[in-house]
C-alpha cells in the first residue's frame, strides 16, 4: 500500500507540476516587496455585508472557492482545490530588478489535490504549507515563507504588508521622479510657495518611509463602516520610533469643554512633537512666505513648549457660510504661555503683510483687550487681498471670508488655552468652565469617538463632507485618526458605507 501511494506522488511530480521541500529563513529575502493575507474562506465571509453595502448582489462572487480559482490563474495552475479553506491564504509579490512575480502561500489539506491543479507552477511544502509559483520565485520566498508567513495567526480581516527597505532599494529613483513631478505640478498651479509647502510634506513622508521596516495596510469593515488602517513600523533606534515612543493615547477630555455647535469639522487628541519638532514648524513657517519668518516661528515654538500637547477643535466652513472655529488647548505653564503669545502678537503690533499663492494675507494685533469672566482676551485682524489670486481660489476664500477679514481672539486661562475666529469668545470661554452649553458628540462623531478610544488613538479628525459638496442622503461624516499604542504609527481613515457608494457611483 505505502509503495502504491509512493508511485501515486511520484505520478503527480511529473504529470502536475514540480514539488519539493524548503527550509525556512525569517528574513525577507531582497526581492519581496509586499505580501497579502487574503485570510481563510471566514475572513472573506466578513467581508459579505461590506461589499453588499455598497453594491447590492455583490457577495455571491466572495467565495473562497473563486478567489482560489482566480489565484490560481496568477501562479500558472489549474487550480488550488489542495489548499485548507479554513487556514489564511497569502500572495506574496516581488521584484528582483528584470521579473516581478506572484506566488500563493496556503496550507495544504489534500496534497493530491494540490500537486494534480499545479499545471506548471512549482509546488514547495514544508509542515503542512505549500507556496505555488514560477520555480525561481518559489526559490527564493519559500524559505520565509514557511518561518514567518506560515506560523502567523489567521487575520481576520485582509492585510497587505510592503518590506519597505526592499521597496526603497527598487524603487526609489521611480519615488524621486514622482516627488519631483508633483512639486513642478505644484509649481505651475500655486506658484513656489505651494511648491515649497508641498516638498516639506513630501520630505516628511519620505522620512516616515526611510525609518520604516514595514508599512501595513488593513482593511477593518462592517455593513456600516469601512475603515483603512496604514501601519508604519519603525525601525529600531530612527527618528521615527522615538517619535512613536512619545505618544500616549488621548482622552479627548477638551472636546467636550467646546461650545455647543454643529461644527462639520472636529479635531481633537494629545500629540507630542519630539524628533520631528523642527519640520513641524519649517512646514508652519512657509505659511509665512518662503523662508517663514523667524521671529514668529520662534514665538510659536515657545507657545508649544508651554502646552501640554492636548488640543479640540470644532470649525465651520465651506458652502456659503463664512469660517468659524474655536479650540482649545492645554498649558501646562500659563505664564510661559502668555509671554509667547505675547511674542506672537507683538510681531503683527504693526501689522505684517505676507505673500503665498498670489493670496496677500494682513495680520495685525488688536491694540485693546477685552475682558470676560475675569479672563483677559487678546486678538488681531486677518485680512485678505484676493486681487492676484486665480478665479477659483478668490471664490472659496471669499465663500469662508465674506468680508475679506476675519478676527481672532486668545486668552488662557484654567489650564487651557482659547483661539477662535468668527465665533462668540465669551461663550467659549463660558463653555470651558460649564457655565454654558457643550459640545455632546452623538451620531456618527459619537461612534467614531468610541471607535478611537477602543484602538488607544491619540488624534482623531472627523469632517463632513458636505462642508466641500453636497453629497445625497444627508450628513457624511469620515474620520481620519492618528495612533501609536502598539509601537507602531497608524493612521486610520473611516467612513461610512454610504459615503463609499457615492465615491462608487452607487446611488
């Protein structure tokens, strides 16, 4: 009986393609890009009402039996009918400089099976898992795969995982000429000074990429929800793994504190600065014109280094009505604070006019104060001149800014600090200290607050997209939150399945 089923393998060898066992290594070998969990048959089962939510009729075709059928195409076999449906199932991508490949990584549940579907992919096992592809690119995942893909929990939801190092080495003059691509497109739309702000986000980002060892990216959805999570893992002892190890998650205890408003756009949360102080406030500064300007740049800094780095925020703008914001801010040294908020607006005592986009921006500092509650309340004027600007920017501006000016007010006061624009400061300020109505999150804000208290997120933003076009059905509410709590840098976008069909052209 043994000697049969020998011959019966043997059999399969020859007429099914090729097979053999690797050992395994947990280092990425150089040419893996990225790597996909597709998870088992049940993870894509979850997935069902998602995809129904946004196109009815759709979940019939979310199989596991067709997604393998469709794998299968990719690798070269006939099929996948060997691999475990109730194991997670991977497709792992690479790029060796002349080949980018494909192989499927799965567990075997009827070896036969899988070796008769192989046609000409090559077939490697080892405990009880297979990887099916072109015989070099088997050669050179299998080992990884079977000491690090394999033995990973089952995900349950579908996950993709780029090894960013070896994405960097193959792709970086492909990066560079993109970066400076989008900072000529800049260029001729905005002029140097959108082209100088778009290169400082740009740097910034490249940066997070370069201190990365891994970007994943997850897909977490429901009936209701779809949200993208982006993970930065970070390499040991970079700029950013310090960064990430200065964060802690926030309670948003300050948005509740901000006046009661119907505000399609929130901001809130706790965020350290650390290692990336310094580009933070070079981005601040282009605000400013080219070259920024020192003196405020500095006088900012010193308001930071006064604060706690807890914050809220609620503003209104966008279809017809004019701007208004209020926030609040924690100080951990009121007098520090005051004296560069001073800083600041002894800079504008004169008034200082500055240049960006073909926009002259006015600042000037109020020269009275007002007081409110036994809280001094400082200020100065905006002013805009839109008579260089391009058609379409004069009319959003003016759409926020009716008049062309607009006033802020701050003060601090009980361990905070206020800045608003176009709302009532003393019922802020009224707000603050209970003594008049607050802000109470419910609806979707409600369970977007919920849902970043559950990840321990430290920033969470939430806007209406109604603010920026009228979309049916009533308010679109999406968040976007930043987190760290498991060593790792997230950055989240939710939104409802509603506003998903929109995007898709559903009705």
């Amino acid at each position: 009986m043994r000697s049969f089923l020998g011959c019966v393998v043997l059999l399969g060898l020859i007429v099914s393609g090729e097979h053999a066992e690797a050992k395994g290594s947990g280092k990425p070998p150089a040419s893996l890009i990225a790597s996909v969990a597709l998870g088992s048959d049940a993870t894509l089962d979850t997935l069902k009402p998602f995809v129904d939510a946004i196109k009815p009729g759709t979940s019939p075709m979310l199989t596991g039996a067709m997604v393998r059928s469709q794998l299968a195409s990719l690798v070269g076999a006939r099929s996948l009918d060997g691999l475990d449906g109730s194991a997670a199932m991977y497709v792992l991508i690479t790029d060796d400089g002349t080949t980018v490949g494909q192989v499927i990584v799965g567990k075997v549940k009827d070896e036969k099976a899988l070796l008769d579907g192989a046609g000409t992919a090559r077939v490697s096992t080892q405990r009880g898992w297979a990887v099916i592809g072109a015989k070099p690119i088997v050669d050179q995942v299998a080992g990884f795969a079977f000491a690090s893909i394999a033995p990973a929990p089952t995900p349950t939801m579908p996950t993709a995982t780029v090894y960013v190092p070896n994405a960097l080495v193959r792709y970086r003059a492909k990066i560079a000429s993109s970066r400076t691509s989008m900072i000529t497109a800049m260029t001729a739309s905005g002029g140097a000074d959108l082209a100088s702000m778009t290169t400082g986000y740009l740097d910034g980002l490249f940066s997070m990429l370069e201190d990365s060892d891994r970007l994943v990216v997850t897909l977490d959805a429901t009936k209701d929800l779809g949200a993208f999570d982006l993970a930065f893992v970070p390499r040991a002892r970079s700029r950013l793994a310090a960064f990430v190890a200065a964060q802690r998650p926030s309670d948003y205890a300050l948005l509740a504190r901000l006046p009661a408003a119907g505000a399609p756009v929130i901001a809130a949360g706790h965020l350290e600065s650390g290692p990336y102080r310094q580009g933070m406030l070079d981005v601040m500064g282009q605000l400013y014109g080219r070259g920024g300007a020192k003196d405020i740049i500095t006088a900012i800094s010193a308001v930071m280094k006064a604060s706690t780095g807890d914050f809220a925020m609620t503003m209104s703008m966008g279809a017809g009505k004019p701007m208004a914001m209020a926030q609040l801010f924690g100080v951990a040294d009121r007098t520090r604070a005051d004296k560069a908020i001073d800083a600041v607006l002894g800079s504008f005592k004169n008034g200082r006019t500055f240049e960006s986009m073909n926009i002259s921006t006015t600042i000037k500092t109020l020269p009275a104060t007002t007081e409110h509650d036994g809280v001094t309340v400082k200020g100065y004027d905006v002013t805009y001149d839109l008579s260089k600007a391009p058609a379409a920017s004069r009319a959003s501006i003016q759409a926020s800014f009716p008049t062309g000016t607009t006033t802020a007010r701050v003060a601090t006061f009980d361990r905070v600090g206020l800045l608003t624009m176009g709302t009532d400061t003393d019922a802020a300020i009224d707000a603050a200290r209970g003594k008049a109505p607050q802000l109470g999150p419910t609806g979707a804000l409600a369970e977007f607050l919920a849902s970043s208290r559950a990840h321990k997120d430290s920033v969470l933003f939430a806007m209406d997209l109604n603010m920026v076009g009228k979309l049916p059905g009533g308010a679109r509410m999406v968040m976007f939150t930043l987190g760290f709590a498991d060593g790792s840098s997230h950055m989240r976008f939710t939104m409802p399945t509603s506003v998903i069909r929109s995007f898709a052209g559903q009705p």
